[in-house]
C-alpha cells in the first residue's frame, strides 16, 4: 500500500461565518488536542489547540473556527466551551468570548474557565478573580491576599446555592478555594486530608445528588463540609493519576485515568454501586500510529448511552460497549501544533512535530511538490523519535551533513551514514558534534559532551579545548563568519567564543559585560555585514566587539534564544519571531505581523524559512503559517489529494455497498478468523475500532466524513485483511 498526502490548506472544512482569510497566508493546524467539548440538541462543540470544531450530529459536517481566518476567535487554542441558558455559547482562549446567532463577542479584560450558575448566567474563574455577567458586561470579584495563589487547574460551581471551588497546584502544592456568600477559604493538607501535593488532574465533578467530587492525587469527595476518600482506589490495583471524573444520571462514577508507566495503560475506571471495574484505552494497536497520548477529558453523552473521551495528541473519541470510534477535529495530518521545520541542500522542507514529553516515531515529515510524506520510519530518522529540531548543513564537496538530537549524519551518492571521520583522532565522539564548514572550505567539529573543537586545515587537524575557547558544552545557539574581523563566532550558554584567523586564536565575549542582561545569545549576519542577535528580552546589533547598540527592549516580545532569527539577503531584512508572531527589521524601522494584522499562528514562532518560491515559513509552537509578502502563496495546491495503489489485499472478508454514506455490510468468508474492525483515514489515523466476531455483519459509518477510507480486519493468527471504503 502506497499513501501520499497532500498539503491541506486552512479552509477545506466548510466555514459558516462572514470572515475571510488572509489571501496571501496558508495555515497547517492540528486539532487532535481536544481539550473539552460540548454537546447541544444538534451539535458538538470542541475546544482544541487548532480552532474551535463545530460538529452536527446529523450530517456529521465539521466547521472549524481559527483565530482571524474565518472568525474573530481570539486564539487558535480553545481550553473552554460551554452554554448558559439563553443558548449563548461561551469559551475561553486567550480570553472569554460569546457567539450567538452567528455573532462574536469578545471580552478582552475576562479570563478564565466559564461556567454557569444556577440561574443559567455564565461566571468565569481564574485563579484570582471571579467574572460575574450582569446582563451586559462582567463585574469583577479579586481573591484577597490572604489567599494563596497558584496556577489554575479547574473550576467548578454548585448547583444549588452557586458555590464557587477552585482548584489550583504550583510546583506540586495545592490548594483548594472556596467562594460562598462573599468569603473566601481555603481547604489544603493543613486543615483536610487533601494532598499536600498534586501536579496533574485536579478536576471536579458533581454527581446527581450535588455531591462534590475531586481528583487529586487519588478521590476525594465532600461529605458534610469534610473531604473523605470513599473509594480506596489502591485496594483496586490503582496504577496512575485521575485525570478527570464523570457521573451519569443514575450515579455511576467513571474515572479517567492516567497511567504513570506507559500510553498503553490508560484506563477507564467504573464504579456502579461500590462495584468497581476497568476498561484499558487500547487506541494503539498498530505501530505505524503507535503515538504517545494523554487522556485530557471524560464526559458523558447527553443521551447517557455513552462517553466522549478528549485526548493529547489524540483527538476526540466515542466509547460504548468497549468500542471506540474516532470523532474527526482536525483537517490536517500533524498530530501536534508545535512543529519546525528545516530545509535540505535540495530544497526540500521537512517539519518535525513535537508532543510535549511524548516521545512520537510518527513526527517527521518531508514536503515536495506539494505533499507531505511520512520518513519517520526511515534511516536516519527513525533514529531521532526523541527530539524535534533538525539542521541540514551543506558540505565542501556537494554532500549533506544532518544534525538531530545531538546526533551527526552524512549523505553522500544517495545514502545516508552516520558520521565518520576516519583522519580524526579516536577518542572523538563524531556522532555527538556539530560540522561546520567555513568560508574557507575548511572544516570544524564541535563535540558537545567534552567541549572539544577541531579544525581541519590543509588536511591537518587542530584541536582546542574548552580551556581554549571557553565554550561551554551543550548547545550551540548560532555559528557565523563575522565578516569584519575575519572570525568564527561561536553563541553557547556562557558568551561568544571567537577564532580570529588571522592570529590563530581564541577570546570569549561575555554578553553581560557588553550591555546584556544574559550570556546567552542567537546571533546572524546581516545587512553591510552588520551583526545582530537576539538575548532575553532585546534584539540589538553588535557594534563592536566591546559594545553593542540595543534595537528593541520591549518585553512583551519575550525574545529568547530559542526563538527564530533569520536574514533574507533578497530584500536585506531580518526576521524575528516572538511569543505572538514575528517582527520584521529593515535597518530603519519595524513591521510586526501577528494576529491582529495577518494570518499567522498566534503561539511562539521557533523557525523561519523561505522556500525556493519565495514563501517564507514560520512554524512554533502554535503551527505552521505560509505568508509570501508579493502577493499569492506560490506552488501549493489548495485542494486535498490522495493516492492509494494496491489498497485490497487479504480474501478474508467482503464489503458492500461500497461507496455508501449509511453502513456497510459484511460478508465473511467461510474459512475468516477475526478479533475486530479497524477503519483508517488515509493518513494512516485510526477513527474506528470495534471487538466483532464473523457473526456481526453490519457497521454504521453514517459518522464518517465523505473521502477515503481503510478498512481492516484483525486476525490472532495475524493475517489481517484490508480494503478500500469509499463514504459520499
């Protein structure tokens, strides 16, 4: 079987709203962090880190709202969504925002996670203040300075007499604040049996009798102003941390569980009536898609007949009867937004995608002629699972040098290697350095471990240690040719170390004695060969070598090290990404492109390019936009293409009708053995999985969205068989 797949552009999901993109910016999101989720009479609404996803459940028709493309939603990342009793929806990104009737409002000063009270008006919680809607605006409740604050976890709000809890951790101490009538308290280890400690979970839940109920570091729940544990978990083989709790009409308590050993093991726990049981959440079952996740959410249907669970990296699912069913929020083929991007000898763009602390084989992928193709499981990448950042280094002599997780590689006639360099010495670690290749030809080698350097000149080399050069071991933020002085310059943790050519020696510049609050630095070189950095905070020139002349301190900015600097020599400007988009220099003013003025993401950009079209590429934590500033992105195009070839295998089984948009029905073949139905996007994503014998010959497929599908059948013996599903 052979998949490609193509780019997927920001608006192939039908939009519903008046607003239009920015014509010269393409965006690439990812929906599959579904972080909460609605459910109304006709819809399902999904807050996630790639828009808000709007869902009918009858035609199963998606629309996803992104920041300025086609809504005013004030940031791609949705944490909250919910409704109060006049149908107006309510969510939080950045901040609070309504929409009713197909318009938006938004509340720049509210932020917070909303909630309605017993009277169906919205109140919005942080983990200071408190936002009470009057009708028209919101009036303001401050948490007095006698209560501590700490991060916020969760919120939640009785019922019956319109409590407020808040729950809140910093560093793993937690707390949990109560707001009733106008006062304030505090309920923590000194005065409850609540842990002292709790770094993750934290949710409440209220059962049908109005019961409070918490998950922190175990179960909690409140009995007659008294935190209990009424449940001993550890006496049930308890393996992780509660992440969030549920309670159906009739009572029954089901627990999401995170498990602390492996994404194999999160687990599904159900208590009915003191009974307790466990259901493992086995969305893994094929290695090609074997990707790290963890359980954000578990609510029930509104209908009570099953659960929708929300998961990192994962998406949104359906569970009933131990099968579950993949519900799509996303229009692309990342499974994270934070991802980078880098560009080889040939000009090929690859984008690696990056899971928080998962480490995901199915992250890197190489676009060409306008598709994406999958390379995490070929040499050398399936060796870098672990890390997100690659770095193509052009050689002396045509070949190609690949840096990733500290790891070295070279490509020569067609084949990738690791690194060798057969003339070194043999305590050298080639694999853990950097190359370099100077404007010289010459070659450089910086092992990053001992903090050795070598320098290979007319086919000698020199070595220098950190005695030398005064370069720390670990990361090498920037290497360049400092045009004025004939130097190699090197930015690392503790300054600059430069090798003067000319007198064959070392110094080391320390930022803070020149004028900067931090030693380290990313550095470029500029227009009129000027050089210019960025350092905590300040995007400056290097004047000289003891001074520097400061461009911009606004700390807004949050100008870091690990931020994108870039210089495009066509039109002599520098780029700079920031924590809301990117800043463009021109050696006499600035111009800023970020959400409220452009189509770019609204999250930290990390890596900038520009292709051989001219569009430049600006990928962070919040995605990838495409900008081209002449006009119209070139070379993409806007439609989604697939190409399957030898998709039918296996005799085991037949499908029909095919193409159908209700159900299919199978017809087994006499000698089939099956455990189970698995359906796939044509990406490789699994959206389906039901236990099912030769017995069951029908599937209800009237969820899926029109397109193509695999669709798979589980063997013990490991014969599975596949075929091609066509839903219209």
């Amino acid at each position: 079987m052979r998949t490609s797949i193509f780019l997927l552009c920001l608006c192939l999901i039908s939009m519903t709203n008046s607003f239009a993109q920015f014509d010269n910016w393409l965006n690439c999101l990812s929906g599959e962090n579904a972080q909460d989720l609605l459910e109304t009479e006709s819809f399902l609404w999904v807050g996630t880190t790639g828009g808000l996803v709007k869902i009918d459940k009858n035609q199963s028709d998606a629309t996803i709202f992104y920041n300025r493309a086609n809504s005013p939603l004030p940031s791609n990342t949705v944490n909250y969504i919910t409704r109060d009793s006049d149908n107006k929806i309510w969510g939080s990104a950045t901040h609070i925002f309504s929409i009713e009737d197909d318009k938006w409002t938004s509340y720049p000063e509210v932020t917070g996670k909303p909630l309605i009270d017993k009277d169906g008006a919205v109140v919005v919680v942080n983990e200071s203040k408190i936002f009470l809607w009057n009708g028209s605006g919101f009036d303001t409740i401050i948490k007095p300075d006698s209560i501590p604050t700490h991060l916020f976890n969760d919120a939640a709000i009785n019922q019956t007499n319109n409590d407020i809890w808040i729950s809140s951790a910093t560093f793993g101490l937690f707390n949990v604040v109560r707001y009733s009538n106008g006062t304030w308290t505090v309920c923590d280890s000194n005065n409850s049996i609540l842990p002292w400690e709790s770094p993750t979970g934290n949710k409440f839940s209220f059962d049908p009798n109005g019961d409070l109920w918490l998950s922190a570091n175990g179960l909690f729940k409140l009995d007659d102003e008294e935190w209990t544990t009424p449940i001993d978990l550890d006496a049930f083989e308890f393996e992780g941390n509660i992440t969030d709790v549920a309670h159906n009409d009739n009572g029954n308590l089901k627990l999401l569980e995170n498990s602390f050993t492996s994404d194999l093991d999160h687990r599904i726990i159900t208590i009915n009536n003191g009974n307790i049981s466990f259901e493992r959440i086995n969305l893994l079952t094929d290695n090609k898609v074997d990707l790290k996740t963890y359980p954000n959410f578990i609510t029930f249907s509104n209908d009570q007949n099953h659960l929708y669970v929300g998961f990192e990296n994962r998406g949104l699912w359906s569970n009933q009867s131990l099968s579950w069913e993949k519900i799509a929020t996303t229009n692309t083929i990342f499974s994270s937004n934070s991802l980078r991007i880098a560009e080889d000898l040939e000009e090929n763009i690859y984008v690696t995608a990056y899971n928080g602390n998962h480490p995901n084989p199915h992250t890197i992928y190489k676009f060409e002629e306008n598709e994406f193709q999958d390379k995490s499981f070929i040499y050398p990448f399936s060796d870098l699972i672990t890390n997100n950042d690659i770095q193509f280094i052009n050689g002396t002599n045509g070949e190609q040098w690949l840096l990733a997780n500290r790891k070295l590689y070279q490509y020569n006639s067609g084949i990738w290697t690791d690194a060798n360099f057969p003339d070194l010495i043999d305590d050298v670690d080639e694999n853990n350095s950097i190359v370099h290749f100077d404007i010289y030809g010459d070659t450089w080698l910086f092992e990053q471990y001992n903090s050795y350097t070598f320098y290979k000149k007319d086919n000698e080399w020199t070595s220098y240690t950190w005695a030398d050069h005064g370069a720390r071991s670990g990361e090498y933020f920037s290497i360049i040719h400092h045009p004025v002085y004939n130097e190699l310059w090197l930015s690392t943790y503790n300054g600059i170390s430069t090798y003067n050519y000319d007198t064959q020696s070392w110094d080391l510049i320390e930022p803070r004695e020149i004028g900067l609050s931090n030693n380290q630095t990313k550095l470029v070189v500029g227009k009129n060969d000027k050089v210019f950095g960025v350092s905590q905070n300040k995007f400056f020139e290097i004047v000289n070598r003891d001074s520097i002349k400061i461009i911009d301190t606004d700390p807004s900015l949050n100008l870091k090290v690990y931020n994108a600097l870039y210089f495009d020599d066509d039109d002599d400007k520098i780029y700079v990404g920031y924590n809301r988009g990117v800043f463009i220099y021109d050696g006499i003013g600035f111009e800023f492109l970020n959400n409220g003025n452009s189509g770019i993401t609204d999250e930290r950009i990390t890596s900038i390019i520009k292709d051989k079209n001219g569009n430049f590429w600006f990928a962070g934590i919040g995605g990838i936009s495409i900008f081209n500033p002449d006009g119209e992105i070139i070379g993409f195009d806007q439609e989604i293409h697939t190409e399957v070839e030898n998709l039918d295998k296996g005799l085991d089984f037949v499908i029909f009708p095919n193409p159908t948009s209700q159900e299919i029905q199978i017809k087994w073949d006499e000698n089939a053995n099956t455990s189970g139905i698995e359906i796939y996007t044509i990406d490789g994503k699994r959206i389906f999985y039901k236990n099912v014998s030769i017995n069951e010959n029908s599937i209800r497929v009237n969820h899926l969205t029109p397109g193509t599908y695999i669709i798979k059948t589980l063997s013990p013996d490991k014969r599975d068989s596949v075929k091609k599903l066509i839903i219209f």
